[in-house]
C-alpha cells in the first residue's frame, strides 16, 4: 500500500493537473466543510505521530495552541531534513509538493493559521523551486490567497531557504532562524505552540507529517490507525543507506520489522556480507546490533528498546565497517554542529571529538571507551536542546554495544608517541 | 553551523579592528527589487535576513563587510547582527569562491560509500586542500556535512547542483566538462 508515495514514480506528478487526476486536492474541499475541531479530532485518533524525528502525536501538538490568544497563529512546515541518514522529504518536495500543499491548508484550516512558512535547507534549491512554482498554481487556481476554495478564508504559504546548520532543524532553533537571528535553541518551556514564530503561538510539524493529513481526512482517523501499530498511525517514509544493495526510501506501515526493511525491501547485504549493526532512526538515534534487528520499527518499541525511530534514516553496518572510525565520523559531526550554547555540549563534543582522534592517531589509551562514556554522561540532561543528547546516545550506544572492538582499536593501534600532526582522523573522515 | 565556542565572540571583534575600509556594495536595480519584494512577504523585517543574504551571496558571489553593511541597511538592522548571523551558517561564503564550488559530503552514509576516497580524489585532481581555490579561480573544495541523498551516496554539491552516486571517474568527466 501507498499513500504519501503513490504518485512519486507518475510523470509530471508534481504539477497541479496531474495531482488532481489523482484525487488531489479532494481532501481539502471535504475539511473545509468540516469544523476544525473535528478535523483535531481526527487526527488525534489516526495516532499520526511527529515524523520529524521525536515522534509527538500531531493531534495533540494541535489542542495544545492555547484558547482565545488574539495574536495571529503560524504553521511552520520542517523541511530542513538534516538528520544524516535521513533523505525522504526531498520526495515528497520533489514529486508530490501539491500533497504537501494540501495538507497545508488542512492543517492551517484545523488551527486557523493564515500563514505557513516551509522552512527547507538551503542545499535544496531545486526541491525549493518545485515549490514555488507549484505554490504560483496554486495561487492561480484560487486555492491559496485571499479566498481558498472561494471559502472566506486566506492562506499564504511562504518557501524560505535556511543557510547550512544543522541545529536549525531543531524547532525553536529553527524558529529564531526564520527570525533572522543566529539558529540557537530556546529554552523550553514556553513551547511553539503558546510562543513561537515572532512569539505567536506555531505549530512546527515536518513535511512527511504535514503530507499525511489529507489521508487521515481520505481514510478517516480510525482506519489511518489501523493501518499501523498499536499508538503509532498509519505508514511511513523509511530511508535505507549504507551497506545494502538497494539504498533507497519505502513507504511502509508503522511498526514494519526492521529485518524485513532491509533484507526484503532493501535488497539485503551484498554477496558475501554480513550484517554488523545498525542505526535505526538518523544518526542521533543508538545503533542496534545485528542480534538485536527482530524490532517494530514504530516509536514505541525503538524506546523500549533504548533506541529510537527518530526519523527513520536507517543505516547500514556491514561487517567490513570499523565502528570505531564510523563513530568518529558521528562524533566529529556533532562536535560541528554543536551551536555552542552550552557548556556541556560545546566542550563535551569538543573533548569527545579530541579523544576519538586521537585514539584514530594511534594515541588511544586504555581508559578511552570509559572517558567517552563519562563525558556522554555529562552532557545529557545538562544542555538547552536536544542536540546534546543526540551526539552522547550514539557514542554510549556504540562504545557500550562494541567495546571489545574499541579496546582492539586502542591496543593494537597504540604507539608510544603518537604524532598528533599526523591525524589519521583527518584521512578516515 | 561553525561551533567556535567563544572564540565568535573575539572573531568578531578581531574582524571589527581589521576589516579594511571597501567601496560600498550596491544592488543592482532588478535586485533591489527582488529585495524590497522579499522584505514585504514577512510580517517582520528581521525574518528577511536570510533570503536577503541569499540574495546578495548571488549577485556578489560572497558576503564582504560591505556587502554586509548593505544588507544592514536593507533590513535596518545593526552590521554587528548581520555579521553574527553570517558567521552562524555554512552556506555563506566569507571569501571569495571558485566560478563552480564543489562540496563533498562527508558524512555517515556517504563515508560508508568511500566519500573519503573521492575527497583525496578530488584533492590530487584539483591539486588544492581543503577550503582553498585553485589558483585559476575555478574550483574551490569544501568538505561538508550530510546533504539529505544519503540513497544515492556518495553525493557533492557543485553551486546549486547535487550530483550522487559518485565515482572517481564520474568526478573526472565532471571537472572536465566544467568550463
Ligand atoms: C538537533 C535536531 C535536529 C532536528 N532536525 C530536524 C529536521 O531536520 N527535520 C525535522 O522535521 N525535524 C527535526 N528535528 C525535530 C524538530 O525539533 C521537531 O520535533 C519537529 O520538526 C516537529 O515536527 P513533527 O512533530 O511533525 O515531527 C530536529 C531536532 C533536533 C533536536
Ligand atoms: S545542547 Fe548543544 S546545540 Fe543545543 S543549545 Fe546547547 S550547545 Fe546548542
Ligand atoms: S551522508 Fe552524505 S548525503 Fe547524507
């Protein structure tokens, strides 16, 4: 079955005519007759969940806007999609924009928002112009402006481009950037949705979220639900990279096993591979072992698990892969992209970064894997945004699920006096 | 985004003290309007900055002090928070870039894909490190974080294009055919 993916192999799929032939734009005319609360309703029994990385029911997100505020209300669309592994709302924006369009409007119309910001990453310039353009028909067709639908309701929906940062992808870092600011995270509470976007009450929802609407309307929220596991709703976009034969996007139910995921619809390891570990959900989320694949890739479950679904970036380990050097790759990335705020963050993903290269150095010593997981330690629950966390779970996952591996790296790469100019770091990254 | 902790902080005051006086920047008349037509789409003035910005890296190829003041004035904002959002993103050029700028992403997914082959590939061909310029002015090379076709890795970014399933030899063809 498909849903958020039926037209991306159509031609011309992302222009108005084609989305229309489809059903396209069906599901809007039909929530406009319906009150916004019913349209709440629904989707807080479809169980559709945030899939932009922490999973939060959408439904709920919505009655959290609070009652009789005068100031104006936004909906800011996530389309920053900078999770490492994570690569499936470049389809939705590249082959299906009116399906985001449409979901757009449900959801401005469900919390009465007349303004919606598509805050996309800069690098994606081509996915921004699709939008654009398919915005312009929109527009020409009366279904966004002054009068949507001819209904006394006004919709605007503006594409803005961020610029390179990763932290921006966190909502209220993303918010200060839409502001213009430098994207630091905000202290929370107050939430988006009581102060947000110019301290106006938002919602920030992902693209792949905001894109299932229309078939929570179509479907209705009790059959959406079905269609998933239990509290998880619904299907979703699963990215698959790294070692496998078919790297790619599926749209498959919540809660589908990961092993089916990658030996069936991936394709599998190549000939004569086996199967090392895996991240299940973006790079923040812990890596699983290849005992451990037996899982519902729904959010519940990963929890249960002490990973997470995150994003559903799945990447692949083969047995060819040194996890040492891979966690290398992730810890220099997050040492990057740390906003600098605060000082657990800032200098524990720096000192990580610091010990991980020099054990690539040749330089590691023995209580390495043990100063790692203390500095990971240290970070969590001690930092403004989650990004924190992000960087420590995947170095406390990998350092504790493979640490006969780490220890190996450490001895038998172990010189007396490591030249710390000559970085095999630099070379491995 | 660049984490130099506090060292921003001193960045900043040391470019202050040793930016050296430049002609203004000035928009051509069809981007001035482009920019005046952005300024209007926001309910706040300050939410332009980035599309400015973007703006502006096109027509002058890179954000200079001047072109920062440019945008200062545009928005109506102090140059010193121009400068602080310019320093927080990647994607804005401080200096002068390459006629074609060639970024390889080097993360998870793609380093799985030999990503840092293709890097020292792309080092040897081009005979330049990391962040520098051929001396032609042709091609700079940035090393960069995941670019979201982690499906199709390795990927790189030449100015606005993504260019995935790389091989040395894909890349050899590419760099000749870039005149
Ligand atoms: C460091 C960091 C990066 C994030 N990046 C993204 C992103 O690229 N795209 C996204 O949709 N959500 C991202 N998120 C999650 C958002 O903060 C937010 O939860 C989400 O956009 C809400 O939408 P949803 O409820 O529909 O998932 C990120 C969170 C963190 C902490
Ligand atoms: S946790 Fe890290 S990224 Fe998040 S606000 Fe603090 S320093 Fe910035
Ligand atoms: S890791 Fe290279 S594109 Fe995602």
């Amino acid at each position: 079955m498909k849903l958020v993916s039926r037209n991306f192999a159509t031609p011309d799929s992302h222009k108005l005519a084609v989305y229309e032939q489809s059903g396209g734009y069906a599901r809007i005319r039909k929530a406009l007759e319906m009150e916004p609360q019913k349209i709440i309703d629904e989707v807080i029994t479809s169980n559709l969940r945030g899939l932009g990385g922490a999973g939060f029911p959408a439904g709920r997100k919505w009655s959290f806007l609070p009652k009789g505020n005068p100031k104006p209300r936004y909906l800011v669309v996530n389309a920053d999609e900078g999770e490492p592994g994570t690569c499936k709302d470049k389809y939705i924006m590249t082959y299906d924009p009116h399906l985001l369009l449409e979901g757009i409007m449900i959801a401005s119309w469900a919390i009465n928002s007349h303004t919606c910001f598509i805050y996309i990453r800069g690098e994606y310039v081509k996915q921004a112009r699709i939008l654009e353009e398919a915005i312009a028909e929109a527009k020409a067709a009366g279904y966004l402006g002054d009068k949507i639908f001819g209904k006394d309701f006004p919709l605007e929906v503006i594409v803005h481009r961020g610029a390179g940062a990763y932290i921006c992808g966190e909502e209220t870092s993303l918010l200060n950037s839409l502001e213009g600011q430098r994207g630091w995270p905000r202290l929370k509470p107050p939430f988006p949705a009581v102060e947000g976007y110019l301290a106006c009450p938002t919602i920030v929802n992902n693209v792949e979220t905001i894109s299932y609407v229309p078939w929570v309307i179509e479907l209705g929220g009790q059959k959406f639900a079905e269609l998933g596991s239990e509290r998880n709703g619904g299907l979703r976009l699963y990215s698959v990279s790294g070692c496998v034969n078919k790297p790619g996007v599926y749209e498959l139910p919540m809660g589908t096993p990961l092993r089916e995921i990658i030996f069936e619809h991936a394709g599998g390891l190549p000939e004569g591979r086996t199967l090392k570990a895996v991240i299940p959900g973006g790079s923040s989320a812990p890596v699983l072992t290849a005992a451990e694949i037996d899982i519902p890739m729904d959010f519940d479950s990963l929890a249960k698990a002490g990973s997470m679904l995150g994003s559903a970036g799945i990447i692949v380990f083969d047995d060819s892969v040194n996890l040492v050097e891979a966690l290398a790759v992730l810890i220099r990335f997050y040492a990057h992209e740390s906003c600098g705020q605060c000082t657990p963050c800032r200098e524990g993903t720096g000192w990580m970064r610091k010990i991980i290269a020099r054990v690539l150095d040749g330089g590691g010593r023995p209580a390495d894997p043990d100063n790692l997981l203390r500095i990971a330690n240290n970070i969590i629950g001690r930092s403004i945004c989650p990004l924190g966390e992000a960087a420590s779970l995947p170095v406390i996952g990998f350092v504790t699920k493979f640490r006969a591996e780490f220890e190996e790296y450490i001895a038998t790469s172990r010189k007396v006096d490591a030249p710390a100019t000559t970085s095999r770091m630099a070379a491995a990254l | 985004m660049k984490n130099d902790g506090y060292s921003v902080t001193n960045k900043i005051m040391a470019d202050s003290i040793t930016t050296e006086q430049t002609q203004p920047a000035v928009f051509s008349p069809a981007a001035f309007k482009e920019a005046e037509a952005i300024i209007a789409r926001y309910p706040s003035r300050d939410s332009a900055t980035l599309p400015i910005l973007h703006l502006a890296q096109r027509e002058f190829g890179y954000i200079s002090p001047a072109v920062e003041q440019l945008a200062a004035d545009l928005l109506q904002r102090p140059v010193t928070d121009i400068h602080g959002v310019v320093t927080f993103y990647t994607m804005f050029n401080q200096k002068p870039v390459g006629k074609y700028h060639i970024q390889i992403c080097r993360n998870i997914s793609c380093w799985l894909k030999n990503a840092p082959g293709l890097l020292e590939h792309l080092k040897n061909r081009l005979g330049i490190d990391v962040g520098e310029t051929t001396p032609d002015g042709k091609f700079t090379l940035t090393a960069i974080e995941c670019l979201a076709h982690c499906e199709q890795a390795p990927a790189m970014q030449v100015n606005d294009d993504i260019i995935t399933n790389l091989t040395k030899e894909k890349i050899d063809t590419l760099i000749g055919d870039l005149k």
